[in-house]
C-alpha cells in the first residue's frame, strides 16, 4: 500500500482515508459479526470449489481453508480485534487472514465480490433463524395441546366483540391458536423452500469469467441450487423480508395471546392463574400480581412489525443491483429475530406453567344469557318456528330474565310460556352450558368430541 491510511483491500485509488464520520456511517462490523461462521463457512466452500475448478492451487485452498478455521476460532473465543477501518465482517475475516497465513489469503476474493458474499452469509444467517422460529412455534403448540387436552371439555364463554356469545370449550379456545401457529409454521416452511437457492458466485453484478462451480458451493451451504440471474442475486432481500412478514404475523398472534392472558389473569375475570415464574409483585400494592410477561410480548411485536416497515423502505425504489442501502437490512432483521426467539419462548413458558380455573371458567360460561342461541335453536328445532322469530322470542325472553335478575335457566316454566304458549319443560335441556357445547357437533366446532378429534390430527402431524 502506498498510503498507509486508505483502506488495504481497495486502497489502491485511493490516496487518503476516510474522514472520521464517513468511517463510522459506512462501518457495519459493530453488528454484522454475527454473520462471522457464516461468513467463514462461505468462504470455506468458495475456497474449495476455487480449486477443485483449477482457479486456484489445491495447497493455497488448504490453507486458505485451514487459516480460515483458526480466524473462527478466535472470533468465538473473544480474542478477536474488529476494527471499524475494515468496515465489515468480510473485509475483518480476510485481513485477519492475511495475517495468519499471508500470501495465499490474497487469492480467496477471486472470482468473488462483497455483493454476493454478503447475500450469501445473510441468506445462511436467516435460514437458521427460520429454523429456530419452526422449533420455536413447534415447542409452543405443543404446550398449547397440553392445555387443551386437559381441558377438552372444561365450559368457558366465548366472546365476540369481548361480550358473552355462546359457551366454548376451553380445549377448543387452544387448539384456536394451535391453528393460528400452525399457519405461522407453514409460512416459515414455505419461505425457506423459496428462499434456499445460493447467491455465491453472481460476483458484484455480472458474473465472472472465471470458470466457477455455482453448483458446488450451493451444495456445499445446503442450498437446493444456485440463483438464476446474478443481477436479482445481489440485489435481493425478499428472503429476509418473507422472514419479517412471516414474524410480523406471528407475532401478531402471539399479542392476541398475550393479551387474553392479560385479561384472563385479572381479578375481574380469574379465567386463568399465571406461575410466579412468569408474573411480578408491585413494591407498592402487596395483593398485585402482574403478567409483566404477557404484557412486555404484547409490546415487543411493534419491534417486528417496525423492522418489516423499516426494511420495506430501505429497499422501495433501489435500482438494480447492490446499493449500499442494503446495508441497513440486517439490524433489523437481527432484533426481530431477538425479540421473535424470545416471545416464542416466553409464550411457551406462560403457556406450560398456567392453569386454568376450570370453576370460575365454568361459572363465567352460564352467566350473560350465553345459551341464548341454544335456545332459540329449540324453537326452531321443536316447535318449527322461522329462526327470525324463534330469535324474537328468545330476546323477549332475556329480557324477562334481565328484569328478574335472573339467568335464562332460572326461569320457570309458566314464566317461558307467557313468552310462547308451545314452549315445554325440555327447553331446559338445552339451557346447561355443558349441553351447549356437546351439541356443537359440526366438523371444527367447540364440542368436546370435535376438539379432541382436532387434537389427535394435530398429534399426528407434528410426529
Ligand atoms: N457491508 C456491506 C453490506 O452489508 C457488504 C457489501 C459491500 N459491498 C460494496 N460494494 N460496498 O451490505
């Protein structure tokens, strides 16, 4: 190098460094060290296929290779020196490199630019974290089948618009969010099988004229095979954005979750108590018990949802192919992978450790006139009255209830036929909450028998 100060892998045009500022906004080697195994795996397999296609000597490969595996090694150790002159994770392994083996490190970045090296050790980063976000949902919808096979047929209300609906099943209300999980686990799947193709070897933009093997370093990652176009290789981040739409949507369920524990655990409902390992006292109030948990996941989704946004806009409107925008991809993309890693887990914690209360369950399904439905079902089923007017009746009928301050199976039987003279005693078969729920047979519906035939299925499926 003729200067000592400009940078030594592209100083050669350059005869003076970077002023102070420009080094600390173009660096990214604070945060994209945690690309460094996959950023030495992708070398490995470049160095590999770099001689296998006669590119570059088998001996200096070897000990490209080798070097390369004591560079990881320090990085895991801790006694790595980064260096914000170096910019990057890249430009950090290869002139470490250098220094461990010399000469041969020079010849790694043939055939090779920082465009497609870090489209590769990205892609390689993200893979895994799909993989954890699968072995994540899978272990939470395991906890949410426990609970629901403890309480398949455990009465509880079912809410619309949070007012009293129709009685449900407590095993029913679970394997609701075993489905929600079960799409997430599907999008994730469906993600990683679109993104697996290997961007290595597009090179800066176009290609190179060295006579590579894209075939090889693909099966050397795992990757199903290389990218069709090098131009789109560089320039795309569809697959981490796929991974933050697919964790925005599962985080959004995870808030929905989160917030009905937050509900479910108040004193006013008593649906649910939480383990003291997933709740907190006041230092004030002695009798609180809070579902900081619950509450600190229904905050962390907008971290998930704000890196989707975020990296949605550093990307609209980039012309092809590599700008260094794309820089800004991965700090975003690294703390919803934080923040998803841990509102799985802690989900999967909250889940396994609560216990429902099936009583104050059971006692909450009967009130708020919840068979009201049942009810007017009987008419139309028994006395063949238009369900219009079996609903007319019914709500004439609950309102007899409200101005007694009773519920509907505490009315006496004179008191239904003043409603309607061809209402018998059977109605109130139908006015238990427990009857309620058999009787919601249809396929998918909250019936015992249909929740547990739910839980089979998805037994099977996750063995
Ligand atoms: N640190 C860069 C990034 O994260 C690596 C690619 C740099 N390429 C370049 N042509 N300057 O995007």
């Amino acid at each position: 190098m003729s200067d000592k100060s400009s940078n030594q892998m592209w100083g050669g045009r350059f005869a003076a460094g970077p002023d102070a500022i420009m080094e600390a906004i173009n660096a990214s080697i604070g945060y994209d060290q945690r690309m460094a195994a996959q950023d030495i795996a992708g070398s490995r397999a470049h160095a590999a296929m770099l001689a296998a296609t006669g590119i570059i000597t088998d001996n200096d490969a070897q000990v490209i290779r080798e070097g390369l595996l004591t560079v990881l090694s320090e990085i895991q150790g801790g006694t790595f020196e980064f260096s914000t002159a170096l910019e990057d994770i890249h430009m950090n392994v290869e002139a470490r490199l250098k220094e461990i083996i010399g000469e041969p490190a020079g010849r790694l970045h043939t055939a090779r630019s920082r465009n497609d090296q870090v489209a590769t050790d990205f892609k390689l980063w993200v893979r895994d974290q799909i993989d954890a976000a699968i072995e994540g949902i899978e272990a939470l919808i395991k906890s949410l089948i426990g609970q629901a096979e403890a309480g398949a047929d455990w009465v509880m209300p079912g809410f619309t618009h949070l007012q009293t609906a129709q009685p449900v099943t407590w095993g029913h209300h679970m394997m609701a969010y075993v489905e929600m999980f079960g799409r997430d686990l599907s999008r994730f799947r469906d993600a990683r099988a679109r993104m697996n193709e290997s961007p290595l070897g597009s090179a800066a933009l176009a290609g190179t004229s060295f006579p590579i093997d894209r075939e090889m370093t693909a099966q050397a990652l795992g990757f199903d095979r290389p990218t069709a176009n090098s131009l789109d290789a560089v320039a795309d981040r569809d697959f981490a954005l796929e991974f933050l739409s697919c964790a925005s949507i599962t985080a959004m369920h995870l808030s929905r979750f989160a917030e009905e524990l937050v509900i479910w655990s108040s004193a006013q409902f008593r649906f649910v108590t939480m383990s003291d390992k997933w709740s907190t006292g006041s230092s004030i109030m002695p009798q609180k018990r809070n579902p900081d948990a619950a509450e600190l996941l229904r905050a962390k989704i907008g971290r998930i949802f704000g890196a989707n946004v975020a990296l949605m806009t550093v990307m609209k409107g980039l012309p092809l192919a590599y700008s260094k925008d794309m820089q800004e991809d991965k700090e975003q993309v690294f703390d919803a992978a934080d923040n998803l890693m841990l509102a799985l887990a802690a989900m999967t914690g909250m889940v396994s450790d609560m216990t429902g209360n099936r009583e104050n369950l059971a006692a909450a399904a009967g009130s708020g006139f919840s068979t009201a439905t049942d009810l007017a079902d009987w008419l139309v089923r028994e006395l063949n009255l238009p369900f219009r007017d079996a609903h007319h009746v019914t709500g004439s009928l609950v309102a007899m209830a409200e101005s007694k301050g009773c519920d509907l199976p505490e009315l006496t039987l004179e008191d239904m036929q003043s409603v309607h003279t061809a209402i018998t005693r059977a109605v109130f078969d139908v006015l238990g909450v427990d009857n309620s729920v058999a009787s919601r047979m249809s396929y998918g519906g909250t019936a015992p028998a249909q929740v547990r035939a739910q839980i089979a299925r998805w037994k099977d499926l996750l063995t």
